[in-house]
C-alpha cells in the first residue's frame, strides 16, 4: 500500500491534489496535515470539512506558540536594530 502526506490548506489547488494523487500517481492514501499557525478560524474549519469528505486521513498541527516565539518575535527584535 502507498501513502503520501500533503502539506494541506483547505484551498482549490490542494483540494484538487487529493484526487489527483490517487487517480494519476497511483498513492493508495492521502494523508493530509493542515498547519494551524494563527489563520482565522473559519480557514482551518474549511480545510477540515474539506479533508473528512477527500483525505483518508487527516491531521490538524496546533504550530501557533512555536510559530509566533521562534519566528515572529525574533523578526521583531531584529526589526527594532536596523
């Protein structure tokens, strides 16, 4: 059996790639992950109706803290030195 694992947003273009994966490259299942790093609600809540009806499985990454400590207030601090 082969998988594959897709970067997923919820969006037409991923979407699209989930059916295509399987139809023209043969990947038994689709696995997708949605990274959720601080989009409004609605947009993970999209890409997960989304994801039930076409991925064979599908998680949701909680990367907000670990987005915003690592890499939005560093950019902050360097901001205020230039």
């Amino acid at each position: 059996m082969s998988e594959v694992v897709l970067a997923y947003s919820g969006g037409l273009d991923t979407s699209v790639c989930i059916p295509l994966l399987k139809e023209h490259y043969g990947f038994d299942r689709v696995i997708t992950v949605l990274v959720d790093v601080g989009q409004p609600r609605w947009d993970i809540e999209r890409g997960n109706q989304r994801a039930e009806k076409l991925a064979d499985e599908h998680y949701v990454i909680d990367a907000r803290d670990e987005f915003v400590n690592n890499y939005l207030f560093p950019i902050n601090k360097s901001e205020r030195f230039l």
